[in-house]
C-alpha cells in the first residue's frame, strides 16, 4: 500500500501516520484480510472507507500543521481523524457523522486519543458552534462546493471536499479564494444540505 504512495510523492509525514495507524482497527472484520490493500472497503450502512491512496492525496494537499483547529465531515469509522492526529500534532480534532452506528463505533475505536470529538448528525451545515476551522476536510462529495461550510473556515484556512468526481482544494482569503481542482476520484455522495 505505502510503496504505492511513494510513487506518487506523497510525503514523509503523511507516510509515516499510514505506517503507523492499523486501517485493520477500522473495518469490520470479514474485510480485514483486505486491510492493506489500497482499495476501498464496505464499513457497514452502505458506506465505505475511502481508498488509501485518495485519502493520502488529500491529506497531502490539506497542508496540515500542528496545533490547529480541523473539522472532517463524514468521520464514518475514524480512520482519517487518526491519520490527521498522527499528522498534526496537539489539535483539535471535530468529525461530523449522520450514521449514528458508526459515529458510536467510531467513537469507541478513538477512545484513545483525547484530542478528537466525534459529533453524531448532518455535516452539512457544518460545526458552527465550534467555528472557524483551520481546517477541513470533507469526506462524501457533494454537487458543488459546500459553501456552508466554507463560511466556517479561518481566513488562511484550507478546505479539501471532493465535488462530484473532483477533489477541489480551496484557499480562503479576505476577497477571492484560491481553487484548485484535481478530477478522476470516486466517493459515496454528502447526503443532506
Ligand atoms: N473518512 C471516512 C469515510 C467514510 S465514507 C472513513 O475514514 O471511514 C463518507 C461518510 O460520510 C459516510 O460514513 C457517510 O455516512 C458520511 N456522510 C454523508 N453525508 C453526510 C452528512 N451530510 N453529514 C455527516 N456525514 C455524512
């Protein structure tokens, strides 16, 4: 799985927290033989767990540092909150997950790291309470770019979300933002907004 990475000039840190956080914790059990192969895999609810090799692209180019404040929409079992935690060191981590199953499974599996909260309900509307974000990633594409949630971001802030079959990276500035847009990905839609 991680050799793949390297082709693909994925960096050291982000390689590391792969190496280190087992994606076997994270899927139900029938599909662990599969762990560590960089596909895609069912986690229950009719939801999967992205491929490695998308979530590796998009932690790339969410440009994560330590001590921020980060926001994932679509949590669903955890795996890229502890990638993040591994990656950005003294955090806040918020995951927002509309399956109530598996934001309590989630929240078990994560028990362990006290820096992230996981929230049961719709991330669509993102986490306005806790807001503005540094960061944030969503999880499940939506049909454009989830102005909601782009409110929510810091000035300086960057948002990762794939829309339809494009991750689009924006840059948040006081006039106009700074958008990217990388196509040829694949994810479960973001339900609701
Ligand atoms: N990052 C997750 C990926 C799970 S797939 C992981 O590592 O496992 C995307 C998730 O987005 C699904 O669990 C789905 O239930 C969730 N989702 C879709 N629309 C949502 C919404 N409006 N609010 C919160 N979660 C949502």
């Amino acid at each position: 799985m991680i050799r793949g990475f390297k082709r693909q000039r994925i960096p050291e840190k982000i390689l590391k927290a792969f190496e280190k956080i087992e994606r076997n914790n994270f899927i139900p059990k029938e599909y662990r033989a599969e762990a560590y192969k960089d596909v895609a895999l069912p986690i229950g609810y009719g939801q999967t767990i992205s491929q490695p090799y998308t979530i590796s692209f998009m932690l790339s180019i969410l440009e994560l540092r330590n001590n921020q404040k980060i926001l994932e929409v679509g949590s669903g079992s955890g795996y890229v909150l502890a990638l993040i935690n591994e990656i950005s060191k003294n955090s806040e981590l918020f995951g927002i997950e509309r399956i109530r199953g598996l934001a309590e499974i989630s929240r078990k599996v994560l028990e362990r790291y006290n820096g992230i909260k996981i929230i049961y309900g719709d991330g669509s509307k993102g986490l306005p309470e806790k807001a503005p974000f540094d960061r944030i990633i969503v999880s499940a594409a939506a049909n454009e770019i989830p102005q909601k949630l782009l409110q929510q971001l810091s000035i300086g802030g960057i948002m990762v979300a794939p829309v339809r079959n494009s991750i689009v990276k924006i840059k948040k500035f006081v006039n106009e933002n700074k958008i990217e847009k990388y196509p040829g990905f694949v994810f479960v839609p973001l339900v609701g907004g």
